[in-house]
C-alpha cells in the first residue's frame, strides 16, 4: 500500500469496516459450521460435513483476514482505532508495535481465536481416518467454542472500535513490558492455552458418536502434546522473562496467573500417560475423557480467573465486561462435559482383567493420582481468597503454603519418574531388580555426596537425588538402546532408523531427561539462593557466595524518552553494569535492568537500587546456583516434544488380547 | 476397581492433610488499610493493600523505604528495607506483606505492586 493511501481517511475508515465485518462474517460462519456439523454427523451425509468442515476452514480464514487487518492498523500507526491508540505510540520499537496485536484484552482473543482456527483446521484435515461421525462432531463442537470467542469479539471486546476524535499519537507501551520477551512469551503461552480446545473437541466428540475405543486417542494424543509442549514452553519462557526483567531474583511466584497456567500443563501430562494404558491395555478409559476435559476446563476456568479479578493477583489485567461471558461459557462447558461422561459412562467400563499393582499400569495410575493432587493443592490455594472471602475475612497463602503441600507430592512423582520407566506392563519381575539398580545408585550416590558435603535439609536432599535418580534411568534406557544398536551390527543408518522407529519412546525420555535437568536447576537455585544488600563506595568491594565484585562508578546517560544510571561492577575479568532508567513521560516510572553474569554453576545477579549523592550506590545482589539449568532442561523437554510428535507412526489399535507381554522397558 | 478406589482413598487423604496442615500455618490475612485500622488484628503476618502517596522516603541508596498506603480515610506507614517493584510510585496500588509494629508503623518484609499486564498506560478517554 502506498503511503498517500494512508493518509487518506476513507482508507482508515474502511480498514476498520472491514477487520468489524470480518469478524461478524466469521460468526456467522462459525455458528453455521457448528450446526450444520452437529446435524450432518448425526445423519451421517457426508456432502453436508463436508460443507460444515469448509465452513470451519472459511471462520478460520476470516480471523486471519481480522488479524492481518489488526496487524496492519497497528504498524501504520492507524490512531482511529482505539486499540491502537491504547496499545502503541510512535516511539515504541516496531517488533514491540507488532506484538501490541497480542498484548491487550481484545487483540488477545483475536489471536486466540486465530490459532484455534489455524490448528482446529489443521486436525480436521487430519482427521481423515477417525471416522466421519467423530470428526464432523469434532468440527462442530471447534465451531461452537469458536463461535462463543467471536460473540465476544463482536458484542464485547471488539478490537475494531473506531475513537470519535483520531489523535496524534497512541498512548505507548508500559516500559516493564518494552522487552524482547515480549515478543516471545505471550503468544506461546496464548497459543497453548489456545490448543487445549484440539484435544477436549475430539474427545468430547468421541463420546458424542458413542466411540471410546483407542482410536480417537491417536489422534487426540497428537494435539495434546502439541498444547503439552507450547505450555511447557510458555511456563519456561514465562519463568526466564520474570527472571530477567523482573528483578526479584526469583523466576516464579505461585501467583494466579501462574498457576492457572500451570494447572492444565499437569492434567495434560496426566493424560499423555494415561492414554498409553488406554492403547496398551483397553484400561481408564473414563478416566482418559475426564482428563481432556478437565484440562480444557481449567484452561476456561483461568482466563475467567485472571480477566475478572476475582481473586488477589500481582498481575492486573483489564477488568473488563469480558469476565461474565467467560464465567457463562464455563458453565457450558463443565455441564456439558459432567453431561456427556454421565451419558456415555455405561460403555466406558473396563473389559480388560486388572493389573498388579507393581506394574506399568500401576505407576501410571498412582502418577495421575499425585498429579490430579498437585491440581487440588494449586486450585485450593489459587481460590482460598474467593471462598475465604465469602465466609469472612480474606486469607491469602503465599509460596510457604504451595512449597509444604505441594512439595511432597512432587517428591513422590520423581520417585516414580525415576522408578516407572523401568516397570514392565502387567507383570513384574527380577529383570525390574535389577534394572532399578541405576537409579538407586545415582540417588544413594549424589544423598551421600550431599550428605558429605554438610546438607541437611531433607527438601533438598530428596529433590536433588531423586532428579539425578530420574536423568540415570534415562541413561540406561539410552544405553541400552546403544546395546541393541551394537548388537545388531551399528551403523549411522541403523541408528537413525532404531531412533525414528521409536520416536515416541526416545522423545518420551528426552523429555524426562529434561524435566530432570530442569528439576535440578529449580531445586538448588530454590535452596542455596544467597542474596545481599550492600552500600558501596567507587572502588569498594563485596563478597557473596565466593564471588567478588569491586563497584567502579556510575554514570548518568539522557536518552531520548528516559534517562538512566548505569553502575559498573567487575567481576572477575568481566564488567556488569546493572541501570535504573526513569520515564519522565509515564508519570516518572523506573525501570531496572539487571545485569547477569550467567554460568553453568551459578548466575550473578545484581540490581541497583538506587544511587547517592556522594557517588556511592546500593546494590542487591543474588547469587543463584544453576538457574541455566532450568532453560536447558526447558530447551530439551521441547526437542523431546519434536522427536515425539514428528511425524508418528500409525498407531496400531489392536485388541488387548492379542498383544504378547512386552519387554522390561518398551513403551 | 476396589484397589482402584483405595488408591483413590490413599492419596486423596494424604493431599487433604497437606493443604489443611500447610494452609493452616501459612495463610495470611488480606486486607486493606481501612480494615487493618478496623480490626487491628492479631498476630501473625498480613498483608495490607492500599495506594501508594506522595510522601516517599528513600535512604541507604532507595534500599530503605518509608511511605504512607492509604485506601479511602485510612492510611498508615510502611517501613521497608530491599528493592521495590519498577512500578512503584505514587498513585499506584501496592500490596505490603508484614505486621503493624508496636510504634503504629507496618514493618513489611515484602512490597508487591500490580503488574501491568496491559500494553498500555491507562485506558484512552476521549
């Protein structure tokens, strides 16, 4: 588009008719889809799903076209619309403009929307194989949930609302948010929070058609680890941004918001473990539906939370006329979900004989069990304000509360993680002895380690031990993957193929190998965190933790639209140099930007304070023992993700019975 | 299905008795400073919202801090030592985790402040 064009006002006008009429075409769409699949999946004609699916794919293409349109608005600074104003000035970065499409109320469920579109599209064109009833229910149920996301846009949170009045310039960007991690973290965590729809609408749909065997787990399967990795890399993200922008030295606060997130991530790992007895052993298969929904649930249930204010949180979001709608579709969709598992619960018996408890099934069951009460003990403490509130005084429980209640548990899950891999399915035996000789030798190795090494607390003790137990069994599962690579003659070609024949396995365990290594880095930056308040003079020096930093001075720097103290602080060859700038325009807010001197072993971490008259400056310095251990085994869990979902192979639904007793380790 | 049921039973007992032990030691009230004025509770931390005024007191570098919350009528000063969220400033709505000294002043261990989670700086009113 040419510049003249821009300043033309019928094109200003016209960009927003047209993102408005956009949406309104893609309601009608949705709501057509939505019907039309219902009532074509249940008289089964196949021309009529097929029209219900492509009107799936038009609503899809018309929240494209809305947001094309959003984007375009915001980067030629189209001030008419009152979400550009509010979202964006001249002055902010243009990476930081483009991602104002994301960042508020209303830009934000466009993008939702947007991607439930995208990947709902996408499993419906691979959905040729699950049956036509199922996946025309599955269409319709996606064009339901959207057709209540684009209501909203429409009637509530349009982002199209036009100012009468088109002022000069928007009104910017709060400077705690003008960060690179802007641009990553928000839409990853959105997009997971998006993609828990995929698997809840194909199982919803299955029990819809009457259809509980395993089939539609291979496909469900897929999505749920799609929105399995996007949230575990959200959560990361989330974690390495507060980390490094915040200031506080911490990385997580068990605030809501974070724990709203959180809460999905753990039924979805729930269920990407239990759906294997379901394909295995024909077992849980109430169970398997109830996690799906469940998960998809919490996800309706937290954006109710965080976008009403209904409960205490660090993060304000925009109070706005959206929490309602959000409560009301919540009720839809737990009476709906509660309806369809009381409905089908009669087919959802087991046939399949039991297992001993010391057995594959078995570790997966009591591993669902502690995750469901993880769930209780983050849902409890999440909402104590809101039922506290109602009986009387609000109370509020703080990390203390989560650490001593969740704790436990998290100890018993690495337990099994380290201990369940190795258990064979149905039956254990002596194999199961002495394959768990690895594990129990890391753990009693790195407990005596520990133990010399003058550590007392049995949190860290346990938690460390268990972690490095949980990497050793992933080892020897590697190992003896190396073994029957030998055996069989080696060769770069042998390997590729053994390692892609049985991606699902080996991405499986890269994952473990990576929650391990995450677990390490949170367990001993949680307990061995040290942290100092200092005042020092140019030329002074401090200690802390072994590291010795000498402050050199600090300089004063205006720069445009801020002005900023940076301090400098040498360390060992290196120089930090921890700044406050202050925001003359936003009322004199300051910002901290935190110097981090990262290692392997430790990060140092130092916030300036403040400055003084006579040169001096006060710092707070952290030193947190490996913190880059968390963003590795972040890093490793989503390539085991890849190496899992990467194009998999048919799974075969075979009868239970036909399957021989599988070896120590297969999955 | 019974050992189904008593696993159940097992694990659901072990995470009732975690939440109820470890919410009974370490919830803290919430109130604002209208209601701590009110009550003046008890023992133990609370936390106190209220909105931050224009009488803040920096010394040691900005590492000790004196300011008066206020919410309505009441207000009262807090006493901080460490660093303070970016935000912090008058005007804005600011959480202090502690307890109400002896001398009338809230000695709090901790100050949050509400996260801008919006892109912008306050809604545009034309």
């Amino acid at each position: 588009m040419s510049v003249a064009l821009l300043d033309h006002p019928v094109y200003i006008v016209t960009l927003a008719f047209l993102g408005s009429g956009a949406l309104l075409a893609g309601l009608v769409l949705a709501a057509f889809s939505a019907l039309l699949s219902f009532w074509a999946g249940y008289a089964e004609n196949g021309v009529m799903i097929q029209v219900g699916r492509r009107a799936f794919y038009a609503t899809a293409a018309m929240i494209l076209a809305a947001g094309v349109l959003l984007e375009t608005a915001l980067l030629t600074h189209d001030f008419s619309l009152a979400y550009v104003v509010e979202h964006s000035d001249l002055s902010t970065p243009i990476a930081l403009v483009a991602a104002a499409f994301y960042g508020g109320q209303e830009g934000s469920l466009l993008y939702w929307a947007l991607i439930l579109g995208i990947l709902g599209s996408a499993s419906l064109l691979a959905s040729a194989r699950i049956g036509l009833r199922l996946a025309a229910y599955a269409a319709g149920i996606m064009a339901a949930i959207l057709t209540f996301f684009l209501v909203v846009l429409v009637l509530v949170a349009s982002p199209f609302d036009v100012l009468q009045i088109t002022p000069p310039d928007g009104l910017g960007l709060n400077p705690v948010l003008r960060d690179g991690g802007m641009l990553i973290h928000p839409p990853v965590v959105l997009a997971g929070f998006a993609s828990f729809a995929i698997p809840f609408s194909f199982a919803a749909a299955a029990l819809l058609a009457g259809r509980s065997d395993a089939a539609w787990i291979a496909h469900t399967r897929r999505f749920a680890l799609v929105a399995w990795g996007l949230q575990s890399a959200g959560l990361v993200l989330g974690m390495w941004w507060a980390y490094h922008v915040l200031g506080w030295g911490g990385y997580w606060g068990w605030d809501p918001v974070e724990n709203v997130a959180f809460m999905p991530w753990l039924a979805t790992t729930a269920y990407l473990h239990s759906s294997q007895v379901q394909e295995r052993r024909g077992r849980l298969r109430g169970w398997n539906f109830g996690l799906v929904m469940l998960a998809f649930l919490l996800v309706v249930f937290g954006t109710f939370i965080v976008r009403s204010g209904i409960v205490p949180s660090v993060h304000t979001f925009a109070v706005s006329a959206i929490g309602p709608w959000f409560f009301g579709f919540l009720g839809v969709c737990l009476l709906f979900s509660v309806g369809l598992l009381a409905f089908r619960a009669g087919d959802l018996k087991s046939h399949a004989e039991p297992a001993p408890a010391v057995s594959r099934e078995g570790a997966f069951t009591l591993q669902n069990l502690l995750l469901i009460g993880v769930i209780v003990v983050v849902f409890w403490g999440t909402m104590l304000p809101l039922v506290s509130g109602m009986l009387g005084q609000q109370r509020v429980v703080g990390p203390t509360y989560y650490e001593r209640a969740a704790g436990p548990l998290f100890v018993a899950l690495l337990a099994l993680m380290a201990a369940g891999p190795l258990v064979p399915w149905r039956h254990a035996g002596a194999p199961l002895w002495r394959s768990l000789r690895w594990p129990a030798g890391a753990f009693a190795f790195l407990l005596a380690a520990l133990l010399v090494a003058g550590v007392r607390s049995l949190p860290a003790l346990l938690g460390l031990s268990l972690a490095l137990a949980v990497a050793a069994t992933v080892v020897y599962e590697y190992a003896r993957a190396v073994g029957r690579w030998r055996l069989a003659g080696g060769g770069w070609s042998r390997a590729l193929t053994l390692v892609v024949r049985r991606r699902r396995h080996y991405g499986a365990y890269l994952a473990h190998l990576g929650l391990a290594v995450l677990v390490l880095g949170l367990a001993a930056s949680h307990f061995w965190q040290q942290e100092k308040d200092v005042t020092l003079l140019p030329g002074e020096q401090v200690s802390v933790a072994g590291y010795t930093l000498t402050y050199a001075g600090v300089q004063n720097r205006e720069l445009a639209d801020h002005s900023e103290f940076v301090a400098a602080m040498s360390l060992g060859g290196q120089t930090l140099e921890p700044a406050r700038a202050t925001y003359a325009g936003l009322g004199g807010q300051s910002l901290t930007h935190v110097a981090i001197s990262s290692s392997p072993i430790a990060d140092v971490y130092v916030v300036l304070a403040g400055t003084n008259g006579d040169g001096s400056a006060s710092f707070r310095i952290f030193v947190n023992p490996l913190v880059s251990w968390i963003w590795a085994g972040g890093a490793i869990i989503i390539l085991g993700v890849l190496l899992g979902n990467a194009g998999e192979r048919r799974v075969a639904v075979a009868p239970v019975a036909a399957r021989v007793r599988s070896p120590v380790g297969a999955s | 299905m019974i050992r189904w049921g008593i696993a159940m039973a097992v694990v659901a007992a072990c995470v009732g008795y975690l939440v109820y032990s470890a919410s009974g030691g370490s919830s803290e009230y919430y109130l604002t400073v209208s209601e701590l004025r009110a009550h003046s509770p008890t023992t133990g931390d609370v936390r106190v919202a209220g909105v931050v005024q224009d009488d803040i007191q920096r010394s040691d570098g900005g590492l000790h801090l004196r300011f008066t919350e206020k919410d309505g009528t009441a207000s009262m000063l807090v006493d901080y030592t460490g660093t303070v969220p970016d935000i912090f400033r008058p005007g804005i709505t600011v959480v202090a985790d502690g307890r109400l000294g002896a001398d009338g002043v809230f000695h709090a261990r901790a100050v949050l402040a509400k996260c801008p989670s919006r892109f912008s700086t306050t809604p545009y009113t034309s």
